[in-house]
C-alpha cells in the first residue's frame, strides 16, 4: 500500500527519509547489535543519542548556554501543573485564553494559585489573537502564558504579548521548531513533539536557568520539579528512549534541510496555497481572522454539517486522511506541518476544488 497524504494534528506525519533509517536501524543500532528499544538509556550509546540531539536542537534554535533543554515524559498536558509549581512564587500568574489548550493550562494553574485571564478570544470561537500589547497583567505576577499557536482553532501569535517586563511561558507544541524564533524572549518554551518533532510521548522543555530552583511548594512531585530534571540530565528515572532518538534524527533532517529559515519559507509557501483556494472558494471557507492564521493548521467548512462529512469521506478514499475537525469545533482541518510535502498541499487543493465543481 502506498503512504498517504496524513493531515492529523497529531500523531503527525514524520519525514519518510527519518522513518526509514528508523527502520533500518531498529535491530541494530550502529553496530550495537541491539535496538534503541533495548539498550539501557544509562549507556554510552544512549547517553551519545541524547547529547547528540541536545546539541542539534541548541543549534537549530539557537538556544542560548544559559537555558536548559530538558526531555520530559507526561506531554505538554504534564507541564500545564509544572510551570505554576515550579514559577508561583507570588501565587498569582495571567493567562491569555486563545484556545482549548490555553484554558487548560488556566484551569490547572487554579489549583497551585491565582491564575488570572487577561485576555481572551472566547468570544468568537477562538478565531482570532487577542490585542495584547496594553494586558491588565499584576505587578506582581509570576509569570504570562500563552499557547503560540492553537492547533484546534487554527491561530497563531504573529507577534508576542507585551508581558510589561514578568516572564513569558509558551506553549509551542504545534509550532515547535517551524520557525526561528528568539529564545531570549522567553523564559520558559515547550512543546509536545508528536505535532511537528517526532512520535508521541515526550515534551521538550526549553527553560532559562535562573528559573529552575528548588523553590517549590513542600507537595510539588519529585518528577515534576525542573531541578531534578536537570540535575540528572533528564534521566532522572527511564525517559521515553524511543522519541528521544527519533526526535534526534528529526533534527538532523532539518538541519540537511537547511534549518529553520528554510523550514519557515517552505510552510508560508505550502500555507499559501491552501489558503488562497479558501479565499476564493464559494464552498469552503476558513474559518480564522487573516491575519491570525496558523501556517500549521488550517481548519475550514462547509455550509453544512452533512457536505462536511461527504467531503472528508471522499477525501479519506482519495488518500487524504485526517481532514475531521476537532471534536470541539466540526469541520475540517488541515494540518500542514514540516513533514507534509508542497505536493500533498497541491494534491489537496485540486482534490478540493474537483470536489466543488462536482457539485456547482
């Protein structure tokens, strides 16, 4: 059977060229005799894949030598209660709500203080990206979180919160590594990597160092706590091997790709030409403020619910899989990350556009 065109959110679509080395190497790990799945990750060998991978995502990012880059288990979902345990030192942090994941961050965050909501675009769905260059923000905040880019609605923050000097925490998972992007600003930046990175299972935290302590509540949990993290190297207890190595080999495709100058051209190109269909399509429509749109996720419909699903059930049949909107929101939705060639982009819109002249 050959591989199809996969539009998931995640699990997400990985560079075939990753996935055949992967496949190659899944007896014998460079003449170890064994699989990655295998060997101990207190090993020479292992301890050489995540170091490799360390300094390959410092390089692609330009991460500077004061920031740790910590690879955690428990997805981006686990650091929704890390960041107020190991930031809250007030008890009081601002959110902006952009989306699902953001109001879960929120929510989680009331239970270890005052999460306060200084924005939101609630009301209109989530389509578009709060104005946040004048947040009522606390003085004496902890910390300002944002979800960059929201992959259910299909928004993305073009330009950074004004956060009136407090730190900035961002959640990148559906963005994370599709474009350069200054560490400096942050203080804490992490993603899920089974989006845009590698498989399911592991978060990449990226957080400046002045901000890992052991100032934390009595009750904060010994894996959630940075410190222990990155004492220990991420290797604290057994981390998730598997994603770590894959993940590694993602980078080193991105950097034979030319990084992530390259990666950020190629994406606003693939990004164009759904986008521009959408804009004269009288069938489909998107669904986000213009200027809010996500290069990651396009999400789009129909004038009703039953055209939505006979479209992503002849999509699926095409080769087209994964088109079904977020349970939350209907429609359809594309997500269109590094790994998805310009063709199947292409593919899309003529399938797309043959749909909608058959029923003109």
């Amino acid at each position: 059977m050959s591989r199809v065109y996969n539009f998931s959110a995640g699990p997400a679509v990985l560079p075939e060229e990753v996935l055949k080395q992967a496949a190659a190497e899944m007896l014998d790990y460079n003449g170890c005799g064994m699989s990655i799945n295998e060997m101990s990750h207190r090993s020479k060998t292992f301890d050489s894949v995540i170091q490799t991978a360390e300094q390959d995502i410092r390089d692609l990012m330009n991460i500077p030598d004061n920031y740790k880059v910590l690879f955690l288990q428990g997805g981006a979902s686990q650091q929704f209660a890390a960041v107020p345990l190991n930031l809250m030192k007030n008890g009081k942090a601002a959110y902006i709500i952009t989306g699902q994941w953001a109001k879960k961050a929120y929510q989680e965050a009331q239970k270890y203080g005052e999460a306060i909501e200084v924005a939101s675009s609630a009301d209109k769905t989530f389509s578009y990206i709060p104005d946040c260059s004048d947040l009522p923000i606390p003085d004496d905040a902890d910390y300002v979180y944002i979800c960059e880019n929201n992959t259910i609605y299909g928004t993305k923050f073009k330009t950074l919160p004004n956060t009136k000097g407090h730190i900035l925490v961002s959640d990148v998972s559906s963005c994370f590594l599709s474009e350069p992007v200054d560490v400096t600003k942050y203080g804490v930046i992490y993603g899920g990597v089974q989006k845009n990175v590698g498989p399911a299972g592991l978060v990449i935290s990226i957080i400046r160092e002045d901000l890992i302590t052991d100032d934390v509540p009595v009750y904060t949990p010994t894996m959630l706590k940075w410190k222990t993290q990155a004492d220990n190297g991420s290797l604290y207890n057994t981390p998730n091997c598997w994603s770590i190595y894959m993940c590694g080999l993602v980078f080193k495709w991105l950097k034979a790709q030319g990084g992530l100058e390259e990666m950020k051209k190629r994406n606003e190109e693939k990004a164009a030409i759904l986008y521009d269909y959408l804009d004269q399509s009288k069938m489909f429509k998107g669904t986000v403020r213009k200027e809010d749109r996500s290069l990651m996720n396009v999400p789009f419909i129909t004038e009703s619910d039953e055209l939505n699903a006979e479209f992503i059930a002849e999509a699926t049949k095409a080769g087209f899989v994964s088109l079904k909107g977020h349970r939350t929101v209907g429609g359809m939705r594309a997500s269109i990350y590094n790994a998805m060639p310009i063709e199947g982009v292409r593919k899309l819109v003529e399938f797309m556009d043959k749909f909608e002249k058959e029923r003109a």
